[in-house]
C-alpha cells in the first residue's frame, strides 16, 4: 500500500512515530504584563523567578516560574490580601515531547476578587520533581497523585504519593506522556500473559474472599416462550 492510499486506521495499525519536535512550542508570545494586576505584582516581587508570560485563548494568563520557588511563589498568592487565590481549581501536567520540558500546571482562582491565573513549571524529562501543593490546598492530593500516575512526576512531601488510575504495580510506564507506545510497552502476548496471571486478591477485598462466601454469580430467569401458539399445549389436552 502506497503512504496516499493510507489511511487513519493503517497509523493506529502502525502504532505511534517519534516527535521531531516540530510542534507546538512549550510558550507563546510574550503579553503585557500590566494587563493584570497579580502578573505584574509576580514581576515586581519575584523578578528573578518569574521567567515568561503569556496570554492563551484571549483572556487565560499564564505565568512560567521557577520550579525551585513554586511553594514561595503560589503561597504568596495564596495569602497576599491584594491577589488571594483561596480556591486551586487544578493541577494537571502538559508533555510536547520531543524532549521538551513537561509542564506542571496549576489553575488558580481568586474567590473575592473574581480573578483567574495560570502557573506553569517547566520540568526537564530526567528532572521531574517538584514540592507538593498539598500543605497549601488540600484539593491538590488527589490532583498531584494523578499528575504521578499519567505522567510520571514525583511531588516531594506529598502524603500519599502512589497511583490513582493505573494499578500500584502498572510496569508499562507513564500512559500520557508522548513516548508512551500507543499499544503500550508491552507485546500483546506478554499483556495477556500479565492478565491472566493477575492475583485476584487485587481485586476483592478480604470479605468477599472468605471462606464459605456466596459466589458472585449472574443468573438469568428462565424467559416465557413468545410468538405463536405460546403457552398453548402441544398434545391438545
């Protein structure tokens, strides 16, 4: 098959090419600064820690800070009367590929002053660690173990740092970074070897195993026959 006659089935057949690092860039154009107040008061205070800020989709500001300084940074905001970002709306992470940074992302809102604001930290690949936001908002538990799970970044001081989505002994890696295979890192054969070598105790707790336990079976009523001459006895009786 010649590449004009592919199409979008014969790529996932093929499974996923490598970046070339051609798409889109971790940042966008720089914006003015003094279009909002808490970005120019984050210039202002933390010159040397505040290192890009862009505008996205008209109105979203985003701030990149130092990753080192991110408890010192969003603590302020947190706490400073004039900005208080009292509610952390989300903490998600971005992979460009191409061995560009990931992004940790933390959405912030300001509750009394109706204001939004964006804070990125850029991590490199072999580097990703950063302190945990939970000591400041406690949404972030959860939030951060994801980030962990799909992506593969360590929050430090985290209270429970384990995955939330893949199983605890998922071996394949990091399902949302863009290195991950399509079909994953593992064949298909040794997939369904791992499933069907799966421990069932992962599944049910303690008391559905026990002992002498009803089996959790689906049953399914006998169904009353339908059509012509239902229910009528054959023998004419």
């Amino acid at each position: 098959m010649t590449d004009e006659a592919k199409s979008g089935l014969d790529a996932v057949e093929e499974g996923p090419t490598p970046s070339d690092g051609s798409g889109p860039q971790a940042t966008g154009a720089p914006a003015d600064r003094n279009a909002h107040p808490s970005v120019a008061a984050l210039f202002e205070r933390f010159r040397d820690a505040v290192h890009h800020h862009e505008v996205n989709a008209g109105d979203q500001h985003v701030v990149h800070v130092d990753p080192a300084r991110n408890i010192e940074i969003l603590t302020w905001l947190k706490d400073d009367p004039a900005h208080r970002y009292d509610l952390l709306e989300d903490v998600t992470a971005v992979d460009y590929g191409g061995g560009r940074p990931i992004q940790v992302v933390y959405q912030l809102w300001s509750i009394p002053n109706r204001r939004a604001l964006r804070v990125k930290c850029l991590l490199p690949v072999d580097a990703l660690e950063i302190d945990s936001v939970v000591p400041l908002w406690n949404a972030a538990n959860w939030l951060e173990r994801e980030v962990y799970d799909l992506f593969g970044v360590t929050f430090r001081g985290h209270p429970d740092l384990r995955r939330i989505l893949m199983p605890h002994d998922y071996a394949e890696g990091y399902p949302l970074r863009k290195d991950f295979p399509l079909r994953g890192r593992f064949s298909r054969a040794e997939q369904t070897r791992r499933a069907l070598n799966q421990d069932v105790d992962r599944f049910y707790i303690p008391a559905e195993r026990a002992v002498g336990r009803e089996p959790q079976e689906v049953t399914f009523p006998s169904q009353p026959a339908s059509g012509p001459g239902a229910g009528s006895d054959e023998s004419g009786a």
